[in-house]
C-alpha cells in the first residue's frame, strides 16, 4: 500500500512497456525482466490492486502504518440499515481519500448478500473511479467481504 508522497513527480503515460508501476496480484514468480515478482505495467491496473488491498486490510494489520485498512467486518454481522450503509461508505471514502488521494471515487456501491448460503453475512463492495490526472480512466473494483 502506498505511503502519502508530497513531492512531485511525472504522471506516468502508460507508452514505455519496459516501465514497472507495482506489484501485480496475485503474486507470483516474474517471467521476465521486471524483477523477482510480476509488476504491473498500467497505472489503472496498480491503482485497482492498491484499492483492493487498501478495502482487504484491517485496521492495525499492516507493520508501522497501525492506521492502513478499514475494519469492514465489523458491520458484517450488523442489522444493514441506511445507518449502517451510510457508515461503510463513510469509511470507505475517507480512507480513500487519506491514503490514495489521487483517486477520484465516482460511484459506490455496497449491499449485502442476501443469495448467499452464508445469509446476509457477506458485504459486495464495487468502487467505480477514475485517477484524478486521467479523468477518462474510468474503471471499477469489487470487493466481497
């Protein structure tokens, strides 16, 4: 997961295939020149893995950064009210918008699963976004949880 950077930097385009942005998920042995691990090549596909992971991680999982995540399971076993929708997404955007500041959250969409076996102790979230550099890069993420 990414830490805040303030400095500037060029916003990569995307042209150089020989340019890695991150690590891609899942993992697994590099094949070619990018290093040990497989990388990403697209800035959209390691801004997707950096959000999936971001929605995955539990608050005070992560080593020295106690304040990654979000502790989604929490309102798993919850009663899901329009409270309770309201404070997901509420969660959800504010840790967005702290460690991934460079995203733009266009839509979000969250509902329990109620088809499940398990009954409606399943949470889908589906993140709709663009980078704020890009906006044409629209593009979604879905999280079950």
């Amino acid at each position: 997961m990414p830490i805040i950077d303030h400095s500037k930097k060029v916003f990569i385009n995307d042209r150089d295939e020989n340019t890695f942005i991150g690590i891609d998920l899942p993992f697994r042995k590099s094949s070619g020149q990018e290093g040990y691990f497989a990388s990403s090549t697209f800035t959209i596909d390691a801004v997707k893995n950096n959000i999936r992971n971001l929605l995955k991680t539990k608050k005070g999982e992560r080593l020295m950064q106690p304040n990654l995540g979000l502790n989604l399971d929490k309102f798993l076993f919850e009663n899901f009210t329009d409270d309770t929708l309201l404070a997901i997404q509420n969660e959800i955007l504010n840790t967005i918008n702290t460690w991934l500041p460079f995203v733009e959250v266009k839509d979000l969409n969250i509902e329990m699963d109620e088809l499940s076996d398990l009954g409606k102790n399943r949470l889908n979230v589906k993140v709709i976004f663009n980078i704020t550099r890009d906006p044409n890069t629209l593009d979604s993420v879905n999280v079950t949880i």
